[in-house]
C-alpha cells in the first residue's frame, strides 16, 4: 500500500464506484476498513489529516476491559473490551501485550478493599481468569515502592494490557489494504452526496494536490469520532456528540519509575487516574473536561489539567518531589462521547452507537478496545444495502498471525516489537537498516531502523505523521526530539525525497505544533495544585463514589455471565 505512487493509484482509480466509503482514518475507520476488505468488499477510506490523527493517537493506549466503566455499571462495554483485549492479546504480541495494574487500599477509604475486591472479581470472571491478587502494605511497597504510605492497607494487582494506538491503526489499515482495502490520508470528505434524498457518495479534497473528486459508494459511513455531527448535519439529523478532552502529563522513567500501572483516586474529585510504564516513559491521566475549542484546531492540554494532574501525582507519589522540569511532554484527545446533558462528563456513557441517517451510517462512541466488535456491527448494519457481502466472518482473528523469521540476530524483546508494530512489513524494515540503526534511540525503545522504515514507506505526508504517529519520539523524547534532529534528518531527508527547503520548513512547522500542543502550557497560567490539594484536605471529606452496591449487583451479574458462557462452550463443544 505505501509504495511511492501508492497516492496516484489510488487517487486514478477514485471514480470507479465502490462498495463502501468510510470516512475517518482513526482506529474506527480503519477497523471497518479492515472488516469489509476482508469480505472482499471494494471499500475505500478517506482522512482528512493523517491516519491516527484524531483521539486514536492521543488515548491512554490501554487495551482494557474498563474496570471503571464496570464501577458505573457499564457492564456491556467491559464485557465486549474484556472479550477484545483477550482477542488482540492472543493475535498482536508486540504491539498489544499485557500490563498489571495495581490499586492501593487505604485504611478507613472508600471504597474498601471488599468493594474493589469484588470488583476485581467480576473482572476476571468476564475474561474467564482469575489473576488478581491482594498483597499487605508491605508487599505492596516493594511493588511501588515511591507510593504514599498514610494509612496503606494493601493493595491489589489485576491484569490489563497496553498498546501502541497509533501503530495499531497503522496495522489494521496495512493488514486491510493487503486485503484489497484502499486508503488516503490528507483527503476530506467536505460534502455528502445525495440521490432521492439518500446519501449514495461524498465530494473529495485531496489536501497534498487540492484536486477534488465526487465518489460514490453503497454505503457511506461516517467514522469521523468527535467529529461526527458535521457530517450528520448535512443529512439534517441533530447534534448528538458531547467533545470531553482527557489529557496525559509524560513524565521521564527515571524521576516517575513504574514497573506496572498503578491506579487510583484523584483526591480532588474522586475520578479514577492511572500512571503507568509505556514505551520507556510514564504516562499520568487523564482528566475529563468538556473540549470548547475547535475540532480542526490540534487540541493541547490546559494549564488547569496540568495542574489537576500534577496534585494526583503529589498525593499519591510524595516521596518523588516531582516539578514541572520532570514533565517531558504533554498530550491530549477529544473523546466521542454521546451527550445526555449530564453534569458530570464521567457520567456519559462510553458505548459505541450506530445511526443510520438518511442513508449515512454513523459509528461513534466506544473505545480503541473495541474496535473489531464496533466495526462488525457498523457492517451489519449495512447489509440490506450489500445483499451479496457474506456475512461478516468473527471467528478470524483480529490481526494477521505473523509466523515470520526476521534476518539478522535480533533480541525476542526487539523480534516481538519489530513483528508486533511492523506486522508483514518487519523484514523489509530489518533489511532496509543501515549499520547501527538496529541499535535503540537514546532514551527510548524505538530503534533507528523504524524511523527509515517509516520515512520510505509509511505514508508519511509530513513531519508530525513521522515523528508524532509512525514512532512516538514526540511524545517521549525532551524538545520533541530536537537535540536528534540532525540525525532524523540525516536518515530521513533521502527517504522522503525533500530538499533542504522543504525539511526546514517541516521541521520549523513541527517544532512549532510541539511547542503549542505537546508541551506544557506558559507556566505562570498553571495553577498552584499544592493549594489546591491543602484546599481539598480542609474542605469535607473527599467524595466518596458509590461502588459498593453496584459491585454487589455485579457480583451477582458475573454469575450469570459464567454460566451463559460455560453453556455456550459446552453447546459449540458438541
Ligand atoms: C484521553 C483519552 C484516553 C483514551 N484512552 C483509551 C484507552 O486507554 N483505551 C481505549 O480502548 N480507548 C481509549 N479512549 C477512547 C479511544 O481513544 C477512542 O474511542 C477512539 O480512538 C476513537 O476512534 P475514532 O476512529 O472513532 O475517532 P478518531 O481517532 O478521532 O478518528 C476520526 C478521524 O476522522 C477524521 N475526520 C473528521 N472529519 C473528516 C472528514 N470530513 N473527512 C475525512 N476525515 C475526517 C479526523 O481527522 C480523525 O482522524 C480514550 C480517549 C481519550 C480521549
């Protein structure tokens, strides 16, 4: 898919009229893209920026049945993400692998250790597992040993499991393109087609060569997330998205060292936050605010989020004494989220939904998780306008097995990112290195040789796809990575095929996005979150959320739920 004229062949063949168009290069895009190439549907996907570019590169990357969602009695949504992150475990090690989580107890909160306790089993019960554990005080220092240590009780560890959203997206649309699935990033749809009142296609804007094209399609589908009312407006149904922003601090590994997630409450509102190891940094988030600024605007983090996210990290990490000189880089996502008016934004629910709307099919809402079970849905939806796609096949796995022997003598942990990452395209990236590059970056996990890779044959359209969304040395490097930029450029510059002129003028416009978006905000506008935490301790207590009665009810469901599946196992071993 991304050889050099993957663009023009794609972009000479347009008007042909296609089975399906679908709208939105994120993780829900790409997963639909992916579900009807695989049904051999001619299917073409378009992205106004570039792949990954919405919330699918700015999530907290866990791939997680949402032990939160079960504590606000989402039980659907963690049911289906357990059964997905079960799935992506089993086909995508390397780019999807496990992570334990660990959840502190404390003497006289709540809830208590019964609460989570029960909790935990109803989440290993819907994954048909029993991995979590309960450790003392002592145990669990050792585990996370920088842990505040006022009335520790104990603490628990369960299993989840992280990935790499943006790498993920990548893989999914590669996987479908070898498929037969065509895909462009840097093309919007600006206008819906209609015949007789139906949307049949969609105007095209190709940003790169400003050439336009009207396509048709039998289904259209509007995989555009935050962005979804826009184009539902122009079939004249009503705004229904609520755009909440979380935002993550990173911080450097070693001033905020993490083996494992640790989870907890944030002391001023009692929402859950994580910090957590990935991809040799620490991620802290998220908050959870409704996102005002235009959506075509890059969104960036706000100085009270930093400061939100900053007392979490004081209160439940003393001992670190971390400043704002530990913060490397900051990021932050817009979440789709169905609106219902509430006052609280943790409130809404994060299922997914699907409208059909004059003809435009809608899928928003939902989690990275769960996008092979949202993508089946939105074909099934489209089925009576596709009588003879067969019918959507789920007994496959997710991702492609990759059986494949990579050159060279590489370490497993390497092998395993290289083939989990870079799926089929592995050996070609391991041939293509050049002495030395199969060694890490400074500082990170990625190696040289996934920078080249990226440059000549990713779809690279400019500087930030590369370095923000192809790798993630953006996001983990000080700077943005400016101290490496010679070295980017010396390896890049020949693979993209830019002169001088054009790769000073990317990296002045990428220095610029970082400064703007990834990095913290002027720091006089941060509040000060010491006063904000001495404010809460002198204010009453701190809100306590009521899990325990909807732990018991879930109790109760799991139950259920473990018999309806030892049945059904029983019925299809027969
Ligand atoms: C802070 C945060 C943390 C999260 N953490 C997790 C997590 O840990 N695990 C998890 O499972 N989920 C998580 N989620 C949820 C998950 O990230 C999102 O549900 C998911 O990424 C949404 O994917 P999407 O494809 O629907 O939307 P997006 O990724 O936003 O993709 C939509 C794309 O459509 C494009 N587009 C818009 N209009 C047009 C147009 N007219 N033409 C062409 N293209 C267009 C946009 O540019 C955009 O790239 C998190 C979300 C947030 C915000």
């Amino acid at each position: 898919m991304w050889a050099k004229d993957w663009r023009e062949k794609i972009w000479s063949q347009i008007g042909q009229p296609w089975d399906v168009l679908v709208i939105g290069g994120g993780i829900t895009g790409a997963g639909i893209l992916r579900e009807a190439a695989r049904a051999g549907l001619r299917v073409l996907l378009v992205e106004q920026r570039d792949f990954a570019w919405g919330t699918s590169s700015r999530s907290s990357k866990l791939v997680h049945g949402g032990l939160r969602y079960l504590a606000t009695g989402q039980v659907g949504i963690t049911l289906t993400s357990v059964r997905e992150r079960e799935n992506l475990l089993e086909d995508g090690p390397g780019l999807i692998d496990p992570l334990g989580f660990l959840m502190a107890t404390h003497r006289g909160a709540k809830p208590g250790r019964l609460a989570y306790g029960a909790g935990l089993a109803v989440y290993d019960l819907m994954a048909l597992q029993w991995s979590h554990r309960y450790y003392s005080a002592e145990e669990f220092r050792m585990l996370v040993p920088h842990i505040a240590g006022e009335d520790l009780q104990g603490g628990f560890r369960y299993e989840d499991a992280q990935t790499d959203d943006s790498r993920l997206v990548l893989r999914v649309i590669q996987e479908a393109a070898a498929d037969g699935g065509a895909a462009l990033n840097y093309v919007a749809a600006d206008e819906l087609l209609f015949k007789d009142g139906e949307v049949v296609g969609a105007r095209l804007r190709d940003h790169i060569t400003g050439e336009t094209a009207e396509v048709l399609a039998k289904a259209v589908i509007n995989a555009t997330g935050a962005f979804a009312d826009q184009l539902r407006l122009q079939v004249g149904a009503e705004a229904r998205i609520r755009p909440l922003r979380g935002s993550h601090l990173v911080f450097a590994a070693w001033r905020l060292p993490m083996a494992q997630a640790v989870t907890f409450v944030h002391p001023l509102d009692g929402r859950p936050v994580f910090a957590f190891p990935w991809e040799g940094v620490t991620l802290v988030g998220t908050t959870d605010l409704d996102h005002e600024a235009p959506l075509t605007d890059e969104p960036g983090i706000s100085p009270y989020e930093v400061a939100y996210l900053m007392a979490a990290v004081a209160q439940q990490f003393p001992a670190r004494g971390l400043t704002l000189d530990d913060v490397v880089a900051t990021y932050a996502g817009v979440r789709p989220v169905i609106g219902t008016g509430r006052d609280d934004p943790s409130k809404e629910s994060r299922e997914h939904v699907v409208w059909q709307e004059n003809g435009l099919l809608t899928v928003t809402g939902g989690k990275l998780t769960t996008f092979r079970a949202v993508a089946v849905d939105a074909l099934r939806m489209i089925h009576e306008r596709l009588p003879d796609m067969p019918s959507v096949k789920t007994d496959v796995p997710v991702l492609n097995p990759v059986n494949i022997e990579l050159p060279g003598s590489l370490s497993e942990t390497v092998r395993r990112r290289l083939l989990g990452r870079y799926g089929a395209d592995a050996p070609d990236l391991v041939n293509a290195a050049q002495p030395g590059e199969l060694e890490c970056i400074p500082g990170t996990l990625t190696l040289w040789a996934e920078l080249r890779w990226a440059a000549r044959a990713e779809g690279v359209v400019h500087l930030d796809d590369l370095l923000l969304r192809r790798v993630r040395l953006g996001l983990i490097l000080p700077n943005g990575g400016a101290a490496l930029m010679p070295r980017f450029r010396q390896i890049c510059q020949p693979e993209l095929g830019w002169d001088d002129r054009r790769w000073d003028a990317e990296e002045a416009a990428y220095l610029r996005l970082w400064e703007s978006c990834y990095s913290l905000p002027p720091r006089s506008d941060i509040p000060d979150w010491t006063a904000m935490l001495a404010a809460a301790r002198a204010a009453v207590k701190p809100k306590k959320r009521r899990f325990t009665h909807a732990f018991v009810l879930l109790v109760i469901l799991a139950g259920v739920v473990l018999l309806a599946r030892a049945r059904r196992r029983a019925a299809s071993n027969q």
